[in-house]
C-alpha cells in the first residue's frame, strides 16, 4: 500500500529511493525510512533507536545505498538534507551528539555506516531531493 498518493514533476526519477528520518526531540527517539518512488511504497524502517535527525538521514542514505548494492539495482537516492547528503560524500558522519550508553548502539550504526562507505567508493548517486518546488519528500513521517 502506498504511503499516500504523489505526482512528480519530469525530472524526478521515479525508478529510485527516497529517504528521510524522524525524531522527537533533538537528540531523542530517531527512526528513519526508505519508499521506493516508482509505486511510493515502503521498502524500509529503521528504530527507534536514541540519535538526532541528521545521523538518521545519514543512516537512512547509507542504508539505501548499501541496499541498492546488495540486489544490483541501478537507480539514485533522493534525500532532503544538506548535511547528511554532505557527510556521506565526505564518508563521514560529523555529529555532536554526545557518546554515552544512551547513544551507543547509534555510534556503532555510524561506524558501520563509515566503513560501508569508505569500502565502497562507486556506489549509487545521492541527489537532493527539492522540497521547495517538488514538496515534502515521499519518504517524510508527516510529524512537522
């Protein structure tokens, strides 16, 4: 079932995966997930785990990515974030958020996430989704 109904302009590529990550409160309960364009439907959901809305979009690009890799598909990722689409082209997750039992899990997922990255140079193309002419991104949890 379709998270809900879109219409896309011509430049959007609807063989792709768009992403986005939620959290309540910054840091706090974070999730993210990843909707296939091309029927808008679901194809992953991670968390809650404790993080920001930054590191989940980050997660949420790397985890499409590697997704895309592990079934040979050729298509793009669509995100609507600078800074996590900047962090995975620098393989690099730069955030503050403190390290402490709380937030462990999620540094060992940004570390996983960095070393996929920095294993795997060629991977799919990360565009930027344009909320400003196109609306919210597909895969947005509709909470603002």
């Amino acid at each position: 079932m379709p998270i809900k109904e879109y219409h896309f302009p011509d430049c959007v590529e609807l063989n792709a995966i768009a992403v986005d990550a939620a959290c309540s409160g910054n840091p706090g309960p974070m999730e993210y997930r990843g909707v296939y364009l091309g029927n808008c439907q679901q194809i992953f959901h991670f968390g809650p785990i404790h993080g920001t809305n930054n590191i989940g979009e980050f997660l949420a690009i790397v985890h499409a990515l590697a997704m895309i890799k592990q079934k040979g598909w050729n298509m793009p990722v669509y995100s609507d974030s600078y800074n996590a689409i900047l962090w995975v082209r620098n393989r690099k997750c730069k955030t503050k958020l403190d390290r402490t039992p709380e937030t462990e899990v999620t540094y060992q997922l940004i570390a996983r996430a960095e070393n996929w990255l920095k294993n795997n140079h060629q991977h799919a193309r990360v565009l930027k989704w344009e909320t400003i002419h196109w609306g919210e991104v597909p895969a947005d949890f509709g909470r603002k």
